[in-house]
C-alpha cells in the first residue's frame, strides 16, 4: 500500500495565520493536524498532529514559533525553523480556545475551563493562573503589558499581565461575545458580538467609539489590518466584509466561497492580503483592496466526509449529511456496508449539519450552514430535491419531523438564532418560535403528545407544545447543552452538556431524578436505548451506555475523532463520526459489528501522548 501524502486537512480548517518572513501560511483544523501551506509552490505539509480538534494557531512575531490550542486541553510550542514539537503545555482540564505570544519566552492561554493561564515557554511550566470570567473564556489578545480576553459570560475583561488583577470589564452584553481585535494604529479595541454588531472602544478610556452594524447574523471573527487599523468582519450571514478605520464605513466585500469558514479568517503580515481556511480543509487568499479571491490551496478533490449527522428509515438505509456538503445514502448492517447514492443539493455543495427522514411524506430533510433547509424525495435509493427554503435564522442544527395525527410531516427545525421554526409538511412557514436566548443544539419530539423539548448554548432545557408555549424550564445544567431526548415511554428527558454530566428530568413534573458525571471529555449526542438506559457520545470517539438502574457505565472508543450523532438502526444503533465513518454498534457491549467509511482522516500518529 502506498504511503498517504498530506494534501490539505482532512476537517475544517480552524485558522490560517501567515508565517512573518515567509511565504507559508500555518493552519489548525478539526483533523487535530497543524500544516503549512506555501503560497509560492503550493506544496503542503504537515507539522503534526494533536489528540483532538485544534482550535486556533498562532505565531510569535519572528516567525520562529507557533502554538496550536487544542481540545485535547494542551498547547503545543512548534519550532519553525526545525518544523519540530518543542514543548507541550500542559495545564488546562478543558479545550483550549486560544493563545497569544506575550514574548518568546511568554505566553496565555484561554480555555473552556474558564481561566486563564499564563506561560512561561522555556520551561513549558505555569507563571500564573487568572480566574474572574463567569463561563468559558474564548478568546485572547495582548498589547502593552495587558491581556485582553472575551467569552461567554458575554464580557471582554483586561487584565495586568505582571499581577494578573482585573484592570477592567466591559459589559455584560446581550449577546455572545466570541471575538476580539486590537487595532494597534488606532489603539483601539474591536469586538465582534453574535447580535451582528461590531463595537469600537477606545483603549484606554474603555468608552464607545461606534456601533457598525455590520451584519445580519452573529458575528464569529473580527481581525484588524496592521497596516492602516481596516477591521475585518466574518458572520453566519455568509458576509466577509471590510471597515474603514477613519469613517467606519463598509470599504470591500470579498469574494465569497461556499466551504469558508468564518472563525479562521486574519490578516496578512504586511496587511495586503487576507487567509482563512475552508470545510473543505483547503486555505484561500484573498486581495484586501479588491476583495478578489487570489488562489485556494490544497483543493485536490471536494470536501470532506466528517458526517454531522445520521438518519434512519429503522432498516438497513441510512442518510448522512457532512462538512463537503454531499448527502449520503448507504446500507448497513451485520452483513452488509456500501454507499449507494451521493449528490449535492441544485445550488451545489453546501456544508449541512442536519438530517431527518420524514416517513409520512417519504422525504428526507436536510439543514445547512447557510440556514437554508433542503427536501429531497427518497424514492429507490435515489434523492430528488423538491424544496430549498431560506429560513434566515442563521445555521441549522437539527431537524425533526412529527407523525402524530393531526401532525403528520409537520418540521421543527432547530436553529442558531435561537429560534425554532415550525413549518408544515409541504413546507410551508407556520411559525417562528423564540424560545432560547442563543443556539439551539438539539431537540426531540414526544412520542404521543403533541411536545417537544430543546437544548441550547446557554446550558438551557425546555419543553413546548406545538403552538410555541414554553411548558417548563429544567434547572440543572452550567453549560452548553449538546444533546437531548426523550424516552420511548415519553416520561423522562435525557439531556447531556459540556458540564460532563448526563442528567435525566421528568418530562411533566421537572424533577431531577438522575445526574451522572461522564468523566472528563464533553459529550456531543444521545438516545434513549431502554427507557432505563441512555448510551451517550462524545467529541473524544468514545461511546457510553449508561443504566439508570444502578448507575454502572460501559465505556467504548469507537472512532478516530468525534462522534457526532447516534440513532437506532434497525435492532443495533449507528453512530456517525467526524472521522469519515459511520459505525454499526450492538447495545450491551457497545461492540462495533460494522463499519461504512468514506474517508480517512489521519496518516499519522499524535505527536506527543
């Protein structure tokens, strides 16, 4: 067998940040894989791997240092000029969101365990621990002796980087608060807020310069031009705009690209050009002037199969849905695995997070990150599209569909605007609900009753009836929500967070009867096997089946990365992975009877463990 070569990253790309003095850009991505691309021969190669997701890179200002921040809780320190791991920071008991080069021999780190560490990077040990933000800490900058942090406590806090006091907090604000720029020519700082807002402060007196309105949907990454203080603006609404620094009016729109993703963009070095990395796991560049896409690199081939998520028709078929924006139909069972159709939707390939299969109408649902929703007829083993209906609430997370009398075919899509829209089964808008304060993860449908519950970001549970009345808030969770179901009797809700606990409540009476700790790696889906069993997935590949008689708990690593979504197929479960797979499981042992794979997502191992 021939040795596989590193083309591009087989996940999203997180971030893309140039190397100073060179003509590589270095980029982290959803594959755990750091890698350099050169934007002269267009030769790609990876740096190393990681033991799950990296979330953001980034460089000193020689160039001669890199740090990549992972979910596996570790920062890595990558030597550039040896292309070699150097040294693994190891501190945080949660993902690792971000880092910044306060020096060569100093840096921090922002983690969803809420604090804030500061580094010292000869020695790879702790200088400092600062704690004062309320929920998981995000994102972080420096300038002038002070680190600038922001989070989902909905505040961006400055802190004195010798004593590690809190210089000052601005906000709360209404809305998340994911990103944060220093805009060094103007001293100024720049916040990107989920309401689609940007607000300009001034840096030293912490006041209000502006409020840009700049977008329609939430805001994921705002950066600011070395060169003249231009900010830089990426949103959900799929709009990559400029600022002018001086008059704060709309200056270019770039060149948009059905797979960018919004949270990688930054600036050039020298604040000519723009990058930011793809679904696709490739790299793009941009001309900032223009705003015309110059090149995209790594684009060997289209997409990537990291399935997000899984639907049934209860026999061998299932649908998968993933980051290349391709729907699959493939059978399995004991016996059998095969992809038996692919395709994408009219418009072309767009990166979808959602499935559902609508039996009464004999469809199958799709939801899209560019908040569109796509019906298909499912007829002999082949997908027709019928409907593409913008529903304008930003990326869509889940879908389900009701069979109840009266119901039939009627859709309840989960949304991140933290709206639910109701539509019927032809399609047709009935309502938009506004039941959470921000993303709706997941949601399930009551088995006889015309109810459904829903999860969101905010660590918030819910149920409502079919007209939009909220029926009840469940207390209990302190982070976001991933996943939620209810049991085949329709007593009990089954809920499990970034809290690491699974916690079951009564459906009607809201009691708290279960709340059971899954050890430390954040579970992402659930279902209810048995009324008294709940098998759980992680973001780790793992797969948890959980009794709520005596609180024993099975424990199996199934796949290479996440899994994302669990659904029972026929008399098994299928779990489908970011990996590329789909996994068929029998319930007891959590034994993996057989495998469906459309890719694979590493070609080596960790580089450290």
């Amino acid at each position: 067998m021939q040795p596989q070569i590193f083309r591009r990253h087989r996940g999203p790309v997180t971030c893309a940040a140039q190397i100073p003095n060179s003509n590589t850009i270095i980029t982290s991505g959803y594959d755990n894989a750091v890698a350099l691309f050169d934007t002269l021969s267009g030769e790609v190669s990876l740096l190393g791997y990681h033991q799950h997701l990296v979330n953001r890179v980034t460089v000193n200002q020689s160039g001669t240092l890199a740090a990549s921040a992972s979910s596996d809780y570790n920062v890595y320190i990558w030597d550039l000029k040896t292309s070699q791991l150097a040294t693994v920071l190891k501190g945080h008991d949660d993902d690792v969101e971000d880092f910044v080069f306060i020096s060569d021999e100093l840096g921090a780190s922002v983690s969803r365990d809420w604090r804030i560490i500061i580094w010292d990077l000869s020695s790879g040990t702790i200088k400092r621990i600062i704690l004062g933000h309320q929920k998981d800490v995000l994102s972080i900058s420096y300038f002038d002796g002070k680190l600038y942090t922001t989070g989902d406590d909905m505040t961006l806090r400055i802190w004195d980087i010798h004593n590690g006091t809190e210089i000052a907090k601005i906000g709360p604000f209404e809305n998340e608060t994911d990103t944060c720029a220093i805009d060094t020519v103007h001293k100024r700082l720049v916040l990107g807020c989920d309401d689609g807002m940007i607000r300009v402060f001034d840096i030293y007196n912490k006041q209000m310069i502006v409020e840009i309105p700049g977008h329609q949907s939430a805001i994921k990454k705002v950066a600011v031009s070395p060169l003249t203080g231009d900010i830089l603006s990426a949103a959900y609404d799929q709009n990559i705009f400029i600022w002018d620094a001086n008059s704060f009016t709309k200056k270019q729109k770039l060149a948009s690209h059905a797979a960018l993703w919004e949270r990688s963009f930054n600036w050039t070095v020298d604040g000519r050009q723009i990058v930011a990395g793809t679904f696709d796991g490739t790299v793009l560049l941009w001309d900032a002037e223009s705003g015309v896409c110059l090149a995209e690199f790594g684009a060997d081939s289209e997409g990537n199969a990291c399935f997000n998520d899984i639907a049934s028709q209860g026999d061998a078929q299932l649908a998968l849905v993933s980051d290349d924006g391709l729907i699959r139909i493939g059978e399995l069972s004991e016996t059998t695995a095969h992809w038996q159709y692919q395709g994408a939707p009219q418009q072309g390939r767009v990166l979808m997070n959602a499935a559902t299969f609508c039996p009464f109408k004999k469809q199958l649902i799709t939801g899209a990150h560019n908040q569109h929703l796509h019906i298909f007829s499912n007829q002999a083993q082949e997908l027709a599209q019928q409907l593409e209906i913008g529903l304008h609430e930003g990326p869509i997370n889940s879908i389900r569909t009701s069979m109840l009398k009266g119901h039939e075919g009627e859709m309840f899509v989960a949304c991140y605007s933290g709206n639910l829209v109701h539509l019927d089964a032809n399609g047709v808008l009935l309502k938009k609900i506004a039941l959470h304060d921000n993303a709706i993860k997941a949601l399930a449908l009551h088995p006889e009753l015309p109810i459904g519950v829903s999860c969101c970001a905010g660590g918030e549970l819910l149920s409502w009836d079919y007209t939009g009345k909220i029926l009840k808030h469940y207390a209990g969770h302190t982070a976001i929500v991933d996943g939620v179901d209810i049991d085949p009797s329709g007593r009990f809700i089954a809920s499990a967070g970034r809290d690491f606990t699974l916690k079951i409540h009564g459906l009607e009476d809201g009691v708290l009867y279960h709340c059971i700790h899954l050890g430390r790696r954040s579970p992402k889906s659930l279902c209810f096997a048995a009324p008294d069993v709940v098998i759980v997935t992680n973001y780790w590949g793992e797969l948890l089946r959980v009794s709520l008689s005596d609180g024993t708990i099975i424990r199996q690593t199934v796949a290479q990365n996440g899994i994302s979504s669990i659904t029972r197929h026929g008399g098994h479960f299928a779990a489908a992975s970011y990996d590329g797979a789909v996994y068929l499981v029998e319930e007891q042992q959590l034994r993996v009877l057989n495998v469906l794979r459309s890719m694979t997502q590493q070609i080596a191992a960790p580089a450290f463990a």
